[in-house]
C-alpha cells in the first residue's frame, strides 16, 4: 500500500470522529493546573495543555498566548475531556523532568535543578572572576587588567538568561 493511500485512509478515520477537532481561541491559561479556557465563539470549554495530567508534575507544556487562535481534541472523543494539540502564539514553555526544568519565552530560557539555576551560577562565576586577585612576587594584584570583558560577558549573559 502506498503512502498517499495510507494518508487517505487515516484522513478518512479522523474525519469520522463522533468528536472533531476544532479551532478555539484561548481566554485564559492556568500554569498551575496545566489548563486553559477557550472557546469555539459559542461556548467556553476548559481544555489541558497536555493530553495527559500526571501527578508527578513530569511534564511539558506549551503555554499560548491569550487572544490566539489553538487547535481543540477530545481525549478519548469525551467533549468533557478537551487537550489542546496546537497553538498558533506561544507565550512560554515549560519542560519539567523530576527536579530539572528548562523555561522559555520571548525574553530568554533558563535550566534550573532545585535551587540553582543556570543563570544564577554564570553570573556568580562571573562576578567572582571579576574580584579575583593574585599574590605575585611582587605583593597581590590590586585590579584585573581585563575586568571590563567580564562585565560585558555578565551583562550578556544576563539578557539571554531569565529567570523565569
């Protein structure tokens, strides 16, 4: 069987869902709840960012924009159990593996494992470089010679990681 007749013949299944799916615009996003609220301009539905919820909080999301268009199915075709499967904006996502979580949107992204993040870590690095100083024959340093290439690293790093 060839792949356009393999497409064709899933194409046929999906349409003749009791459930489609449909085109909504997004109201609201609950982060904590991993939900949003949408509606199709007739009715609101509050559907989750994810097709599954777990309680272990493992997770990635995609967080859309408000007032942007998202593509709608039925868990299972239960109109009472909507996913979100596609965005047209995305506003932030969220990848989160036990105690690991990477962030992102439009003003940078951010690794982060417990307490300490990325950011946090490349700008305290920094910040020691740019104190450090020497003992040499001739007494201690009193300044770094190139402090000022640390400082334009630290403001750099600042603008690419956020934390978010």
């Amino acid at each position: 069987m060839g792949f356009e007749t393999e497409l064709s013949r899933a194409l046929e299944k999906f349409n003749d869902r009791d459930v489609p799916v449909f085109l909504a615009e997004v109201i609201s996003v609950d982060k904590e709840k991993g939900t949003c609220e949408i509606t199709d301009g007739e009715l609101n539905y509050v559907a989750r960012l994810g097709s599954v919820i777990n309680s272990t909080e493992d997770r990635f999301f995609i967080y859309p924009k408000i007032k942007s268009k998202v593509l709608v199915a039925p868990i299972e075709e239960d109109i009472h159990q909507l996913y979100i499967v596609t965005c047209a904006e995305v506003e932030h996502l969220q990848f989160k593996v036990a105690d690991c979580t990477l962030s992102m949107d439009a003003t940078g992204f951010n690794f982060k494992k417990q307490n300490e993040s990325l950011r946090s870590l490349i700008i305290d690095l920094l910040r020691a470089i740019q104190q450090m100083k020497f003992t040499t024959n001739m007494g201690p340093t009193i300044n770094l010679i190139n402090v000022n290439d640390f400082v334009s690293l630290e403001s750099k790093f600042e603008n690419l990681l956020k934390d978010i």
